[in-house]
C-alpha cells in the first residue's frame, strides 16, 4: 500500500470543497479505500483474467435462456 497514508488522506480532503459534508468526506474516502484494496489484490495475485470472467459471463447468460 501507500507508505505515507495519512497525509494523503489529508490531501484528499484538502482537495474537497469547502462546503463538503461529512457524507462527501465519507463518500471520498470509501472510493480511496476501494482503490487501494483493488492495488492491493492485483499485487498478490488476487485476480481472473479477463478471458475467463468473460467467458463465466457467456455461460450464466445461456444458462438462464
């Protein structure tokens, strides 16, 4: 992950609007979080090729005609 978090999460709010709401805050640091855990996975190895995710797709879309 990223070695110095904290300050970029401060970075981020920074960035928001002054009239942001705590729900943007939230919002903001929710997407951040999703990303992050996405990186995080993609460097263990946490992932399916985008062949076989499209084929799984093709075979429930014609199980279900």
């Amino acid at each position: 992950m990223t070695t110095n978090l904290k300050e970029e999460i401060i970075a981020l709010i920074r960035k928001l609007p002054e009239d942001a709401t705590i729900d943007d805050i939230m919002y903001h640091l929710y997407v951040k979080k999703k990303i992050l855990t996405g990186i995080e996975e993609v460097e263990l190895g946490k992932v399916i090729p985008h062949k076989q995710v499209m084929e799984n797709a093709k075979k429930r879309l014609e199980e279900r005609l």
